[in-house]
C-alpha cells in the first residue's frame, strides 16, 4: 500500500510524520551520522529559531503550530540511540 500526503509519497513511518506535520526530525533530534561541533551548533541554532516560531504562531492561536512546538520540542530532548553509539569510539567518549 502507499501512503501520500499532499500529493508526495511517504516511504516510511518517519517520512509520514515529516510531511503531516512538517517538521524535519533531524533539524530537532539531529541525525543519526556524526556531526561536528560547528554543524551540531548551526542545526541547533535554527531548530530553536523555528521553534521559537512555531510557539509564537501558537500562542496566536495557530493550534496546529502550537501542537507542532510541542512535538520539536519533544525531539530535541532525543538522542538516538544509533547517533550516541557510532558516534564515540567505544568506552573512550571520543568521536569516530
């Protein structure tokens, strides 16, 4: 079965959650390669300015940017798993 949201196909479970809400998951969690210090400052620096827009359309009276705020803001209290563990060289806490 296919799934499509706005006329673009979804490939999977995040894919979908990217194109209903339109939030991008590794602008808020990070991805799941490394990323330097500078890249990881960057991408953090815009997640919380487009968070800090999403709140202000919520708070007036976007429900769906305020619903989408809490869900970015969900993801960047994340680490996954697969970033956390190939990113550091085992038991050294040094990047690969």
């Amino acid at each position: 079965m296919r799934t499509f949201v706005a006329d673009q196909e979804a490939y999977g479970d995040l894919e979908f959650a990217e194109l209903a809400l339109g939030i991008d998951v590794d602008l808020f969690r990070g991805p799941l390669e490394f990323e330097t210090d500078g890249e990881r400052a960057a991408r953090e620096d815009a997640a919380r300015d487009v968070l800090a827009d999403l709140v202000a359309m919520g708070e007036a009276g976007d429900e769906i940017a305020g619903w989408d705020a809490l869900y970015a803001d969900a993801l960047t209290r994340t680490v996954p798993f697969l970033r956390s563990v190939r990113g550091h060289r085992a038991g050294t806490g040094e990047a690969a």
